[in-house]
C-alpha cells in the first residue's frame, strides 16, 4: 500500500492556529468515546494540509455534461476491466449477492465507478485532512464528525492512522467510504476480524458495499431502471422523482420499452429525461433512489445503472444522447432560477439546484413560449429568459 502524499509547508501563524484548534477539539473526541492514548497516537504527526482546502474551495463550477460523464465511466476499457473481475472475483462475488441479495454487477460497477477497481484509492492521510477540513469551517460539522468516526475505525483496530488513507475529502478504500458511512455499514466478510476496505484484497469493501445498499432498500429482482421511448405529444410535466406510477399504468400514456416487449411490473416507476426531450428517457425504480444513497447526482446513479447492465452484457443506450451545449454553471443555474420567478415562474428558491419546483417553472414557461415542455435546464432556455 502506497504511504501517504507529503504535505505541502504551511505558515507558522496558520500551523498555531490549527494547533490550538486541535487541543480544543479533544476533548470533544474524549466525550465521544476516543481514549487519550488513541488521540496522542492518531495525532501526533497531524499538521494542517492547504492541499484538501485548496482542493475543497477550487473545485471547478461547471459540471461535465451528462454524456461525457458517461463516456468516461461506462468507457469500453471500464467494461472489458469489470468483466475481468467479474470473472476473478467470482466466487466471492457470488457469496456476497447470495448474502446480501445485491447484484454482483452493481457492486462491481460501485468499484469501478469510485476507483476504478481499486487502482486509485487515494494516497492522502485521512486524519491530517479530516482535521483541517474540520478546522476550516465551511463544512466544519460534517468533517468534524467524520473526523471522530475516523478515530473510532483507529481505535477499532481495523487500520492504523498510517495506512488509513484515501481522497482528500475523506473517502477511504476500494469503493470510497466516507468514515460515518463505514462505521454503519462496513463489514468484515472475510472473516480475518477487521473491517479492510484499504488493503490489496477487495472482498470487505465489496462486501461493504453490498451491505451498505441492502440496507439502502435495494430490492432483488428489481432494475435500477429501464430505457424508454416516450410517446409524440407526452406530457413532459409528468417526468421527475415526484412523480410514480405502475409499468401498466405508464404503458397506458404510450410509454414503452425502448428495446420493445413489456415492461414487468417492478413497482412503482417515475420516468427521468436528463438530457430533456432530445436525449434517453428512463423509466427509473426504488434501486435508483437506493444507488443514490451512495452519490445522489443523477448521473452517477445512471452510471453505476448502466455499467452494471453492461457488465451483464447488455448493449448500449438505444436513443443517443444529443452531445450539444455545455451545462449551466452553478451561478448560471442561480440566474436561470432568478429570471423564471421574475418572469412570473416561481422556483421556490434560488439555490442554484434544478429540483422538482424548478424543473415545474421550467416546464410552465416551455409551454408559454411554445417550446418543448420536458424540464431541462440549458443555456439555450436562459438565453431566452436574458
């Protein structure tokens, strides 16, 4: 296992700062159940990283666009690779879909998806980040709970503070746990008394995996979600989580299976357009909204969603998807949800996220302007809003 990435020299005035944070913070970490033994040892190289709030604070505003994300994480070397392990793995894959009843293939996909089967698992101390994390304040509780849910895996045994590494945000391992999340889900299934989600050997991360969406409320027998053609004329008003009805009863307003034949009756369904109407439209299920658990962005559940699929060796998405314009930046999503409510289409807010009452104000200005109603947010929409 690689040792962790050095860390980049900071001021002493900030270092001082950080250090009296710190012995402020123990003894939030001793009411917590952290031992004074476990601190010293877990603490006693941590110094403050400006890498991760460098990281934390510049990451990019624009997004990629929903196909070019899925080229890279359903790419034919990220296929042919999930294949391989399928295959090497397969007994072990085999037992946990039988424990947990979680395809094997989602949970292979998960692993590609988060770090391309175990090939880059972060090499950043996680203590050392979660600490200056915590101490910078943005997001200052969440890490400071990751930080003393860290500790407690320390104290636990299942890893040393030294190779207890991952992602500068702290997600950790073969399938990128975040420290609260391993301790309520991780599991030892290898039966060696640790929870090892960091060593060569996958099978406690996978198996974490799959206990983490069982949990989850993933359904067996159930698709993440199927591809649909929507009939000419459908009403795009009806699309979006918020909205759920029976395969039969979407089959009755012409929605069918975009590779033809009936859709089996999975349970309730809502019916997704991520690209509006002139990309793939999916009828999508409860092992959607139980992928999501673990990244909610559409996109990676579409991702884990189709990669699994054609790791089952299913083929790609039949409606291409329409690879034009560039997504709306965070502030352009702000301006977008500003000039709808102006315009008299209140967006209840405007957070810069395209939620159900956005995608509605959406949908009522499209059908005032003439335009086709499906909800999607484009730089094309916000120029006729300027």
């Amino acid at each position: 296992m690689p040792l962790a990435d050095p860390v980049p020299a900071t001021d002493a005035a900030t270092e001082a700062r950080f250090e009296t944070w710190l012995a402020g913070f123990k003894s939030r970490a001793l009411a917590n159940g952290i031992t004074d033994a476990t601190w010293r040892r877990a603490m006693a190289d941590v110094s403050y990283n400006p890498k991760v709030i460098e990281r934390d604070r510049y990451q990019s505003e624009f997004t990629k666009s929903i196909w070019d994300y899925l080229d890279s994480a359903v790419s034919p070397e990220r296929v042919a690779t999930g294949k391989q392990m399928l295959r090497e793995y397969g007994p072990t894959l085999n037992a946990i879909e039988r424990k947990y009843g979680v395809d094997k293939e989602v949970v292979v996909a998960i692993w590609g998806m988060e770090s391309r089967y175990g090939e880059y698992r972060g090499t950043t101390a996680i203590i050392p980040a979660l600490a200056t994390l915590a101490y910078d304040g943005r997001r200052g509780e969440f890490f400071s709970k990751q930080l003393i849910a860290a500790l407690k895996i320390i104290q636990n045994g299942d890893v040393d503070e030294q190779h207890m590494t991952g992602s500068w945000a702290g997600a950790m391992g073969h399938t990128q746990f975040i420290p609260t999340s391993y301790e309520a889900y991780a599991v030892d299934f290898n039966g060696d008394g640790k929870r090892d989600i960091w060593s060569n050997d996958p099978t406690d991360a996978l198996a974490s995996t799959a206990a983490y969406l069982a949990r989850s409320g993933w359904t067996k027998g159930q698709p993440w979600g199927v591809e649909v053609v929507l009939p000419q004329g459908f009403n795009y008003g009806l699309t979006g989580k918020g909205t759920t009805k029976s395969p039969a009863a979407w089959a009755a307003l012409g929605v069918r299976s975009a590779e033809g034949g009936r859709i089996a009756n999975y349970g309730p369904a809502s019916i997704l357009v991520p690209a509006g109407a002139k990309g793939p439209a999916f009828m999508i299920f409860g092992n959607f909204r139980a992928i999501s658990r673990y990244n909610a962005a559409d996109s990676y559940v579409i991702g884990v969603g189709h990669l699994s699929d054609r790791l089952k060796g299913k083929g790609p998405f039949v409606q291409d998807w329409p690879r034009t314009g560039k997504p709306l930046s965070a502030s352009q999503k702000v301006e977008l949800q500003e000039r709808l409510t102006a315009a008299g289409y209140d967006t209840d807010g405007t957070d810069g996220k395209i939620g159900p009452n956005t995608s509605k104000a959406i949908v009522a200005y499209q059908r005032a302007k003439g335009l086709a109603p499906d909800g999607y947010a484009t730089l094309e929409l916000l120029q006729t809003l300027r």
